[in-house]
C-alpha cells in the first residue's frame, strides 16, 4: 500500500510504499476511500497528541472505506461491507487496520467522502453539546471558530439542540460562512472586542448576565474574553487550542460565577462511556442519513497533496472541512 509514513515525532512524513496491514483477532482492514483532516493531525505528528504511536505511523484518525479482509471474532462485519471508521492514527493511507468495534457500517444513502467528514466534527460538536455541556433548548451558546471544520458543526449541532447561537469567526466571509449554516449572530474578532460584542447581543435578548455556554475549539485570548460574559452557572466547554495557547484558568471567576469549566475529548470519551457512545453516534448517523446534517467539505485533496491539507489547517486558513481521497473507488 502507499502511506504518509512519520518515523519520529516532528520529522516531515513521506509518501512511501508501505507493507499492507494484517486482520489480526479483532481486528479490520479497510480500503480507504476518504479520511478527514483534524487539527489533531498537526499534533500527532508533534508527538504533543494524548495517543502517542511507537514507531512509524502515518496521520488520520477518521476514515471511510471497504472492508478487505476481517479477523477472527470480528462480528456483524463482512469483507465488501462500505464503512466509516475512527482508527487510532493511520488513515493517510491507501488502506488500515483498526479495532472492529471503532468501525460503523454505512446506511444506504451516506457517500464515503460525507462519512470521512463528519465522524469526529460532527460527535464532538453533538456529543461535547449534549451530553457534556448539557445544552437545553432556549439557552444562547457563543461558538468560537464557527467557519472551521469543527465550530460550523457546533453552530448546527446547538441549533438542532433548541439553542440560541452567537457565532465567532474572522473576517467577512467566514462570517458569511457562519452565518449560512445557522448562527444567530456573528461577531468578527478581526473587527472588534468579542465580549463586549457578545454583552451588547445579550442584553439585546434579555439576558444582560451573558451566554450559557461557550463553545471553543480556539484557547488563547479568545477563552480569556469569552469567561469575562457568561452568565451565572455557564459551562466553558473546551474542545482544543487551535490559537497555540492553553489558557490558564482563573478558578476565582469559575467560583464567583458558578461557572464550569469542562474539558471533552471526544476518542476518549467514547471509551470511557461505550453505552452513551452507541447512542450519540446512531443519533447523528441518523441526521447525516436524514439530511439534517450536511458536512461542508471545502476542498478535497489526493492522497499526494494531504501535506498541503495539513498546512492549511496548521496555518487557519481553511473553511468548512478537508478530506483526503485516498483511493479511486466510487
């Protein structure tokens, strides 16, 4: 097979042929049609990832594909089956293995390019929102990084949970962006101070105390300003640092205020609760088949080109969501 191959943490990967993958116990090999671009990606390749592979490794962490071949005990999946799955690493390639219960057969309907977009954007956004968040129809959620690839999902994630949304992006056409896909409001941090922005919109809505809960894939200052107008009781829901910046967390305001602070990694949260996981990812698979979802992919990449991907997410300059093709099968 041919992969992206990284032998040590911050080396630059390389398009290489690469031995094929074996359906060990419990395991699946799939074809890859498609993989996903995330930020996590960048941070793999650091070795600064909380997974930390031993060895050479290749990027991706969401894929679609055919199954090519199934290990002993592996059940309700066959060799042909048209897949998604959530490997560890690995799906910058033309083909992986993963544990068969991270791989979720495809309804009738779900294109492969649609199933690699929306695994980990879409269940971090539904499963950070609902189930750590504790979204409640009414509330106002102020959503940072609302044009990229995770923030778009979360605008249309809170707007299916009844909420409220108050959007945060740079720059007139990302605003544009998220103002397409459902926010209620959009504040362009290029232009202006976000909190007092998003004081000046609450108060507007009757609720002069702040948002309920804040959303943010960003860090850095962007958290700093966003503590500064929730309300009593708010959740910070805090998904990653795309600014660089890991904020440090003034516990003061969180005690003043009542306000909870909540970290949610959405692969280990899968792990840790296998019951709410089965649910969730029926949920959204459901939305997706039924078109009430809608990955925005931007731009897709052939496997030759993923380095240019990663770049663009590296660099923010992306809109919507990046796939790779890795393969050519329809």
């Amino acid at each position: 097979m041919k992969a992206w191959i990284c032998k040590s943490f911050g080396d630059q990967p390389n398009l290489i042929e690469w031995p094929d993958p074996v359906a060990e116990p419990g395991k699946v090999v799939i074809d890859v049609v498609a993989c996903g671009v995330n930020f996590a990606d960048t941070l793999i390749l650091q070795g600064k990832y909380q997974k930390r592979p031993t060895g050479a490794f290749s990027p991706g962490f969401e894929v679609s594909g055919i199954v090519q071949a199934v290990g002993q005990d592996v059940q309700g999946i066959a060799v042909g089956d048209r897949v998604m799955a959530l490997p560890d690493w690995g799906g910058y390639a033309t083909r992986v293995a993963t544990d068969a219960s991270l791989v979720i057969p495809l309804p009738d309907g779900v294109d492969f390019q649609s199933a690699a977009a929306f695994q980990i954007a879409y269940g971090t956004s539904w499963f950070g929102l609902k189930y750590r968040a504790n979204l409640r129809p009414g509330e106002i959620v102020l959503v940072h990084g609302a044009a990229g690839g995770v923030g778009l999902t979360a605008v249309e994630c809170a707007k299916l949970l009844g909420a409220t949304v108050i959007a945060t992006a740079g720059g007139a056409e990302k605003c544009q962006i998220a103002r397409d896909h459902g926010s209620d409001h959009v504040i362009d941090y290029k232009s202006g101070n976000i909190r007092d922005a998003v004081r000046d919109i609450t108060a507007k809505l009757g609720k002069p105390l702040g948002v309920d809960v804040v959303y943010d894939p960003v860090g850095g200052d962007i958290f700093d300003q966003s503590l500064r107008c929730v309300a009593p009781g708010a959740r910070m829901l805090l998904i990653g640092f795309a600014s660089g910046t890991v904020p440090q967390i003034p516990a003061n305001i969180l005690l003043v205020k009542n306000v909870a602070a909540i970290g949610f990694y959405f692969g280990a949260y899968l792990e840790q609760n296998p019951a709410i996981a089965q649910q969730g990812m029926a949920e959204i698979l459901g939305l997706l088949r039924d078109g009430k979802i809608r990955p925005m992919i931007s731009q897709k990449y052939p496997l030759a080109d993923a380095m240019d991907a990663l770049s663009a997410i590296r660099h923010r300059t992306a809109t919507g969501k990046l796939i790779i093709d890795c393969c050519d099968i329809s």
